[in-house]
C-alpha cells in the first residue's frame, strides 16, 4: 500500500523539477549559481502526525504509526498518502495559502528538491528521543535531516544566498502531545520519576534545543501549534478508569502546563535570540470550541471519531492494520471533527488552518502574529 504514494510523490517532484528546469532555461542557457531563483519563501515542517505528509511511509519497524491504507486519504487524495486524515493537513492548507507547492515528505525517495521547503514531521514523534522510540523519527534526527538540508541548499545557492532562503523561511512545529499521551499508551513509568512539572520541563528543554540549533543557521520565523485538550482525544477518553468516555484530566492538565511553558520559552527566546519572531496557534481552544459545539461549526459530532471502533470509535483500529483489526468508518467524515482516534478531519484542519493563517493575531506578547503575517508581512 506504500507504493500509490510513492509514485504519486515522484510524479509530483518531478513535475516540481520539470516547471523549475524549463523556467530557469528560458532565462538564461547556461543557468550558474547566481541565476537561480531565490523563492520568496519556503516552508519547513517539524513535529508529528498533526503535520505528517508520509514520512512514516518509509519507517520500515512498524505500521502502527503508520497511516498509508484505506481508508486514510478518501476524501482528497483518493488514496492513501500517509496522511493521518481523510484528506489534507494543516500544513497542506498553509502551503496553499502561501503559494507554495505540497511540501514533500523529507524520506520521499527521488530527486530532492528543498527551495520551497521539506517537511520533516512524523507521525507518533516527540520532543524526546524516548517517545515511541524506534517506530517514530524523533525531533532529534529530523534537525539532523534540516542540516543535510541546509548543506544541500548551500551547495545549490551559495552560501549567502542559501542564508536569505532559511532566514526568509517558515519553521511550522507541531510537537509535544506524543510526549504525553505516551505516558498514558504505554506502560510508562517516568511519572513516578519525575513530577509532571519536571516532565515538562525536560521536554520544553529538549524544543529548545532545537529551535536554538535552528536559529543559529539561519532560521528566524517559527510558528508553533499549541497542545490541544489531550485527555478529550476519543483514543484517550475511552482509557479513562471512569468508562464513561470522559476527559482524562491527568492529561490535559499535562498539556496545559505544557502550554504554559511554551509561551514562557517563546517570551524568553524573543529577548535571547536575533530577529526571532514567532507565532503560536491556540489550537487548544479552537478544537475545544470544535469538541464541545460541533453544530456551531458546521459539524453533527465533537467527541466521536469517524474512523475506529468500540466506545466513541476511539480504539486505534482504522485501516485494520494495527494491533485491532475490526474497525468502522463513517459514511460523511465532513461531519465528525475527528477522523480516527487521535486525529482531525480535513473539514477541522481547514477550518483550523484558516485560524491559524488569517486568524486574529493575539497582541499581547503570547505569540504576536499569525502565519499569513509570517509569510508576507515581516
Ligand atoms: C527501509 O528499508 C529500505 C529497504 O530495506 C531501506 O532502503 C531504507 O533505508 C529503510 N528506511 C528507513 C527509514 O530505515
Ligand atoms: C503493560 O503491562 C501489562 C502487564 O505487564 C501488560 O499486560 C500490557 O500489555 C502492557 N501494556 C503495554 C501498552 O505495553
Ligand atoms: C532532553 O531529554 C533527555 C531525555 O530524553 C533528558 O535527559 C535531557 O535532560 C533533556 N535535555 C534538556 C536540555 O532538557
């Protein structure tokens, strides 16, 4: 089932490649360094599934992470690209918006081809090296993959130019709820060893890290999700000791101390790093307001998932390729805010993804901009 995507990726570079080629032809015969394009901008993707286009696709340990067979894709696609959706992200609407082409997955086999940007982001990843270790790419090895990047651009563009690419780039994370749910998916014991606060805090630690290794080549615009109701997701809810499909609070509150931190980090790296700017998107309140008035927004149900079985279909079978085989999937995904236990319909990230692009942006200092001022603004 990897194989549709991979021939729809290469198709698709190709094309990319071909329309770069011709146009960069009929400019001048014999084209040298300094007569390539410098593209206004570009768009690089950090985190997990919230963003993940495929790359899981080419993790070859487990499928569980995995997202590439029916019925994920249905809606858009028409067949399954490893989206963790029935049809496009977040990132995919934001690509849009700013006039960039589908950011490819980085582990895409073909020609690379990186001056509109790569997405990095893997399905089940977090900040952590130790969250679902060997079945994801950690955030860690997706900064070793932006350096292979930035050593490619380097090369392609010279190095002052290849600096105003990345410093003229977007930086999208979404990161951190892998981190947490873990504690609750896996018999993990780490919050005997640590307070939630002190988990926190080395998760925060650990982003941090990353974006300062970003900001020191180059990067200077970052936008970044914040962690939803954790403990509403369905695949989450239905593991509440309550069994009445409730909020799993000890989740949630893990987010938000989680989000706390990140405005106070992002606050901090505004005074410490040049030029940084940033913009954080409330994704917490905008999918709680989703969850909790669906009829609102334009969707019949909040909490249950289109795609999965059992209570809320909030087991993690859709597709029937995980450690469940049975699963249902709904006749209308348009009308469910998520699509499988964990994660958004298309019709939710678009909606969110308008937020999140135009929405207004918070003036105080919690994330001063939104993504469109971003891309064109500063
Ligand atoms: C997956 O396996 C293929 C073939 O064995 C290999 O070429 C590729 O590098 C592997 N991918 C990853 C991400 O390990
Ligand atoms: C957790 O441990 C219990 C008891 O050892 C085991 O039955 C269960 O499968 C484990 N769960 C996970 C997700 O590893
Ligand atoms: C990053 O996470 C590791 C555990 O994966 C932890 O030992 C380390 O202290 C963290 N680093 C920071 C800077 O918080």
């Amino acid at each position: 089932m990897a194989r549709p995507s991979s021939v729809f990726f290469i198709l698709f570079l190709h094309a990319v490649l071909n329309i770069s080629t011709s146009s960069c032809g009929s400019r001048s015969k014999h084209p040298t360094k300094h007569h390539v394009h410098v593209h206004a901008r570009s768009l690089f993707i950090f985190g997990d599934s919230f963003l993940d286009a495929g790359n899981n696709n080419y993790i070859n340990t487990t499928t569980l992470d995995q997202a590439n067979f029916w019925p994920y894709g249905e809606t858009f696609f028409k067949f399954p690209t490893g989206r963790f959706s029935d049809g496009r992200l977040v990132s995919d609407f934001i690509a849009e918006y700013a006039k960039l082409s589908l950011i490819p997955p980085f582990l895409q086999p073909g020609n690379p081809h990186y001056l509109n940007g790569v997405n990095f982001a893997s399905a089940g990843a977090g900040a952590l090296v130790e969250t679902f270790q060997g079945s994801v790419v950690d955030l860690r090895t997706q900064l070793n993959y932006y350096k292979t990047v930035v050593t490619w651009l380097r090369r392609k563009l010279g190095k002052v130019e290849a600096k105003m690419t990345l410093s003229r780039a977007v930086y999208l994370f979404s990161i951190g709820s892998n981190d947490y749910t873990s504690l609750f998916l896996t018999n993990s014991t780490l919050l005997n060893t640590y307070s939630k606060s002190e988990y926190v805090g080395i998760v925060i630690g650990n982003l941090t890290t990353i974006i300062k290794d970003i900001h020191k080549r180059g990067g200077r615009k970052f936008g970044f999700i914040n962690l939803p109701a954790l403990g509403c997701l369905p695949g989450i809810r239905i593991i509440n000791p309550d069994n009445k499909g409730g909020c799993l609070e000890e989740a949630s509150l893990l987010a938000k101390l989680h989000n706390r931190a990140l405005y106070n980090l992002l606050r901090e790296l505004e005074k410490q790093l040049k030029e940084f700017k940033y913009s954080v998107f409330n994704l917490n309140i905008h999918l709680r307001q989703r969850m909790n008035h669906p009829l609102k927004y334009g969707f019949k149900e909040g909490k249950g998932a289109c795609c999965g079985t059992g209570q809320l279909r909030g087991v993690y079978s859709c597709g029937g390729k995980r450690l469940v085989k049975e699963f249902q999937v709904c006749e209308n995904p348009k009308e469910y805010v998520f699509w499988d236990s964990y994660h958004l319909t298309e019709r939710a990230y678009k909606q969110l993804a308008d937020e999140m692009w135009s929405g207004e942006s918070i003036t105080n200092s919690m994330g001063s901009y939104n993504l469109r001022d971003l891309f064109q603004n500063l």
